[in-house]
C-alpha cells in the first residue's frame, strides 16, 4: 500500500506510516485517529490468539527497541498530525481528530524489556507536544507479564499519564485460554495479574466473544466468566468495566476458517449478563 494511501477503518496496515514503531490508525470505534506503538515489529508475542489479526505470527518476545528511533518517530508523526497535513490528506472527514496513543502492535508489548522506558519517552513526547493529560495513553495487553517488576513500573508511570490497561480475558477457564489463547496459563494466576494491573493503573477487560465451528461460546464458559466478573465485585477489584468485541477483523492464524462472528443480539444478551453480575459494558461488534 502507498505510504499516502487514505487511512480507512479497515486499514490498520501497520506499515502504512512507512516507520518501524509508530502507525497511525483511524478508529471505528474511538471515532478518530489512534497513534499506535508497535513495540513487536519481529511479529512476536508469547501467546497465539485464534482471532489474532498479526500475519506471520510467531512465539517469543519484543526484540531491544531503538528508543532514539522511536521517539524520532513519534515525534515526526506528531509533527504531521498537529501541525501538517496528516489530517487533511490522510483522515475522512468526521475522524480528525487525536484521541489516543495505544501500545498495540505485533505482539505482546509488555515483553519489551524496555517497557518503562519506552512509557517514559512516551510521556516526554506528550508534555512536549501539549498532550499530556489531553489525549489518552493505552496499553493493550494480555497481562500475563503484569507480575514483573518492570511492566509494573511502567503501569505506575501510566497512571500518571492518564493512561488506560485494556486486559485480554476472554476465557476464565483454562481449557478455554488454551484454546483461545494457545497458553498454559492458569486462570487464578492470570486473575492475580489482573488484580495487580487494576491496582496500579485503571483497567479495562478486553473481551472478544465469536463462534468456534458455528458454536458461541459454552454455558460452561459463559457461567466462569461471569463468576470471575462477580469475584471482581465481590473483592472490590478496581475495574473500569468490559470492552466486549466481536470478531470486527480477519483473523490472520490457521485457525481462521473455523470462527464466525456472533449476531449482535447474541452479544447484547451476553452483555446484559455482564451487567447483571456487576461490571459496566461497552459493546462492540
Ligand atoms: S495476545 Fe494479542 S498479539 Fe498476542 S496472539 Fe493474542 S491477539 Fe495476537
């Protein structure tokens, strides 16, 4: 795709900046411009979601990120939103408008090990551009290295730039996480991170909600995640709520053939249930 190509909703190419770490993306959802971070330009994440949109989708971890790169980067792209004519030649109308930077890229981001670092160059390029406490900072992440000293750095730094957690669960049991999510992970340990993440940074659930072989997700499945919401209650885990998605992209992995998205009334029912147990929901389908 050219480098100038109009931004759709639809296109999320992260190499549609031509740069390594920064890609600029039109929300749907957000209605308007989202600056990405791509800390996993090799494709690497430790766990392989079915859904997951990342082609060529490989196990492992960020590679060392150049950080004077980065910020070169973010900070020519900045340059072009705020003050060229990013916006003009490159946005539909309706959409002009930044509303977010979001750590969502090729993989896991939390397994960069300059996380903190990179949340701290982050935050230095907001206060230089008169951003900080304007826009959002997200990190999207599947949370299954929140026990780790320095991703927990780098969700107090994000705290204190208005920043957001947006923590995969889409499973609370472990049969379930192993076929959704590919990991071994178990479900209480991974319930302690979110804990953890709640406490030091506010956070969302992230939840994507599709047919496996034409079939939703089990009233077994649907019973353990709405008991995992009710303990968040029960044990006043500081949750902002649930984003619930639909399948909204193709997904990139073998399994692709075998989901489906659910109907929207499906996933207003479950919704309500959602609420029912405790927890606000935004859908998205
Ligand atoms: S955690 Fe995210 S990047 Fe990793 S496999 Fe799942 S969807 Fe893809």
């Amino acid at each position: 795709m050219p480098a100038t190509a109009p931004l759709t909703p639809v296109n999320h190419d992260r190499d549609s900046s031509g740069m390594t770490y920064v890609y600029p993306v039109v929300s749907r959802r957000a209605g308007g411009v989202s600056l990405g971070i791509n800390l996993n330009p090799n494709n690497a994440c430790n766990w392989a979601c079915v859904y997951c949109q990342v082609p060529d989708l490989m196990r492992g971890a960020a590679p060392e990120i150049d950080l004077a790169q980065l910020e070169s980067e973010l900070r020519a792209m900045l340059t072009n939103i705020l003050h060229g004519d990013f916006m003009q030649t490159r946005v539909p109308e309706g959409g002009r408008r930044l509303n977010d930077i979001a750590l969502s890229g090729n993989g896991e981001p939390t397994s960069a090990r300059a996380f903190p670092h990179v949340i701290e160059l982050i935050g230095r390029v907001m206060a230089d551009f008169g951003l900080a406490g304007r826009i959002k900072l997200v990190l999207i992440t599947n949370g299954s290295l929140i026990d780790r000293p320095r991703v927990q750095d780098g969700l107090r730094k994000m705290a204190a730039l208005n920043g957001e957690v947006w923590f995969k669960f889409d499973s609370a049991t472990a049969s379930g996480m192993r076929t959704i999510n590919q990991t071994r992970i178990s479900p209480d340990k991974q319930f302690e991170r979110l804990t953890l993440a709640a406490r030091l940074c506010p956070t969302w659930l992230q939840t994507c909600v599709f047919a496996l072989d034409g079939a939703p997700p089990s009233d077994a499945e649907q019973t353990a995640y709405l008991a995992a919401v009710t303990r968040i209650r029960q044990q006043r885990i500081p949750l902002q709520g649930v984003l619930l998605y639909g399948l909204a992209r193709p997904s990139m992995q073998p399994q692709a053939s075998r989901l489906s998205a659910l109907p929207a009334d499906w996933l207003a029912a479950f919704a309500e249930k959602i609420r029912a147990a405790g927890l606000s929901v935004k859908v998205s389908s």
